[in-house]
C-alpha cells in the first residue's frame, strides 16, 4: 500500500513538472472535454474578451475550460460598482494604472503581473465554485502541504486563516463562468493605495466592495512565483479532468481563432463602458480653496447618470466670481461627462468667451482646478 502511495506521488510530481504548451493554432472551439487555456498577453481589455468570446461562442455542455492569464497594473471594478466609490482615479492616472470593468458581480481588485487570474468555465448546469476553489488548493497544497489555505463561504480563499490571497465572482448566462484571482508577488503597497477612494459625499446605490487584509503567497514561501503557481494549478485541472497537461497559448488579438473578438476589447476599453455603465449616482461635498491668504468655502451639488452631469449647482460667495459666469458653467456641465479632462476643456472654452480680467481668469481657474483635484 506504501509503494502504490509513493508511485501516486511521484506520477503526479512529474506531471505537474511537465505541463507542455502549444500555440492555438490546434485549438478547436467545438471540441468535447476539458481544455487549458493561457493568454500571451497582459493587456485587460483583451483578456476580458476572450472570457466574453468564449462565454458567447463556445457550446460549453461537454466541454470546460480553464483560462489563465495575468495583467500589467491595473484596477478591475464588478459589474454594478461605482469606481468613484471604490479607487482611487487621480493616483491611478498618476501612475498609469488601468481601470476596467468586468461583466461579473462582485468587488473590486488590483491586478498586476505578481497576481494569477484564473477563470473556469462550464455549463450552468454543472457550475460550481467551490468546487474549482478546492482544486486550487489541492494543487497549493501538491506544491507546498505546509501552507494553510481553505476555502469560505464566501468563495475566498484565505492564507493562514486571515489573509485574503483570492477573491471570487461569477457570470452566469446561457454558459456559465467563475473567475477569481490569487496573488503571488503582487505590490501589496499599491493595492491598498489604489484601492482606497478619497472622494467625499457620494450617495449610491452601487454594490460596495468588503475590505479585507491580504497577503501574498510569495511571503509565504519565496520559492511561489506565478508561473510554478499557474502550472501546478494547470496540471491539477488536467489531472481532475483526466486530460493531458497541454496548455494552449492564445493570442487574444487573433481573429483567425477568435473571429470578432478585437470588437469585444474595444468595447471593454470605453469610456462608455468603463464609466458609462455606472449605477447613479450624487455627490454633495464642500472644499476650501486658498486665495490671497484667505479661506473661501465651496460647496457642490451633483447628480450622476449613465457617468454624464444630470444636475449640478455650485455654492460659493457672490463677489468671488461674477453670478452668470458660475450659471454658465453649471449650465455647461450638465450632459458633460464627469471626467477631469471634458471639465476642463469645458472650462477653458466658457473662460475664451469671458472679458480679459485677469482677476476673474485666476478666479475662474483656482475653481476648476479645485474641482477636478476634489470631485474627480
């Protein structure tokens, strides 16, 4: 019984050790069984395509998938969320993080290229989370059995018992898929940081994201990096699904394989998508603006739909700046899109049209300014 024990163990320690990759050029969509999937690209929009193109076009009832990809930095909000509530944007702009939103529920996350993205896809009548949660710990555990991993009731998986390493959310339609991350190596200083809003006086009806203390795998044990990760989790797929440990290399840009697929990235990346398909909301918030050594109080009133300005009234003193020239900018904003840069141009058009005060000019862009750096 021990020798048959020890020759389990070693077959499986060589079959995790020699996962062998393909390119797609003999991937068929039409296929019955099980197939691994992993995208040569670290691009967001692109590999939220593919999970749209294979979701839309594959007939998953004898078949499943299990898709593996990585991305450069990058913020990825749930279907109903609101990114003003959950990030934040200035920072992101700063330091040229993406934001996207995907077609799943859930919270929001920060990606980057210490973090594994895995999707597993099926048909709805064989959907099963926690199912796919414990075949990555199964495959945690074949790689290192002294770490402590387990699976929740809320389809997390924890590290050490407090710390949150991955995270869940699901699409369920004609086919079904889950989707979850794991963090390897990722730059937890930046997550925290991105992942903090600094926006006051929102009002929204938005799904909020639960905050929770994460930890990386790589701190656990530094010999864990992604890609011995990604292919124990790819040869305990091919194991459970008693396949051979192939993994197809796609190219999410290659039409050839998947026909229409570049419109689907295009889409993702929109501003119309992205910030269009917020839930409304309100903002009601007040700052202070320096001028002259003296403190002046402004107060704004917002109401947001489908991301344009549906209603907008700013507060502030009278004798600061001349009535009608604060009209016309609420006047201006509203229709516009809530973003620093149409702000902006908006501002500099209706400041073009004004009298040549140089009072009113230093005035009027004191304003903007501050309003774009607290709203926006």
């Amino acid at each position: 019984m021990k020798n048959m024990v020890i020759r389990a163990s070693l077959r499986n320690w060589f079959q995790l050790f020699y996962v062998h990759k393909f390119p797609a050029a003999g991937f068929r969509t039409t296929a019955d069984g099980a197939i691994i999937l992993q995208s040569v690209s670290n691009d967001i929009y692109q590999n939220l395509a593919v999970e749209d193109w294979i979701h839309d076009n594959m007939n998953l009832e004898n078949r499943q998938v299990l898709f593996l990809w990585r991305n450069s930095p990058t913020v990825v909000i749930g279907r109903h969320q609101n990114p003003w509530q959950e990030c934040n944007l200035k920072m992101m702009r700063q330091k040229n993080i993406k934001l996207a939103r995907r077609r799943s529920g859930g919270g929001t996350v920060y990606h980057d290229l210490g973090n594994i993205n895995l999707t597993f896809f099926t048909s709805k009548r064989k959907y099963e989370r926690m199912e796919n949660l414990k075949l990555v710990v199964k495959a945690l555990k074949c790689l290192r059995p002294q770490l402590d991993v387990h699976a929740t009731d809320r389809c997390d998986l924890l590290l050490n018992r407090n710390f949150k390493i991955s995270g869940t959310a699901a699409k369920l339609g004609r086919t079904a898929y889950h989707h979850c991350t794991l963090l390897c190596s990722a730059d937890r200083f930046l997550l925290s940081s991105v992942l903090k809003s600094p926006y006051k006086g929102i009002k929204s009806n938005a799904t909020p994201s639960v905050p929770a203390s994460v930890k990386n795998l790589f701190e656990e044990d530094p010999t864990l990096t992604c890609q011995i990760v990604m292919d124990a989790i790819a040869a305990e797929y091919a194991i459970c699904h008693q396949i051979d440990h192939r993994v197809t290399l796609i190219n999410p840009t290659d039409e050839t394989v998947f026909p229409g697929i570049n419109n689907k990235t295009k889409e993702l990346q929109s501003w119309e998508w992205i910030y269009g398909k917020t839930p409304k909301f309100s903002i009601s918030t007040c700052f202070n603006m320096v001028y002259k050594h003296s403190f002046l109080e402004v107060k704004v009133d917002m109401d947001i739909k489908h991301g344009r300005i549906e209603v907008c009234n700013i507060n502030l003193p009278e004798e600061w700046l001349p009535p009608a020239l604060c009209g016309e900018l609420e006047k201006n904003l509203i229709g516009s899109k809530f973003c620093p840069s149409e702000m902006t141009a908006l501002a500099s058009a209706l400041l073009r049209s004004c009298p040549q005060d140089y009072e009113v000019h230093r005035r009027w862009n004191l304003l903007c300014e501050n309003m774009t750096t607290t709203l926006m």
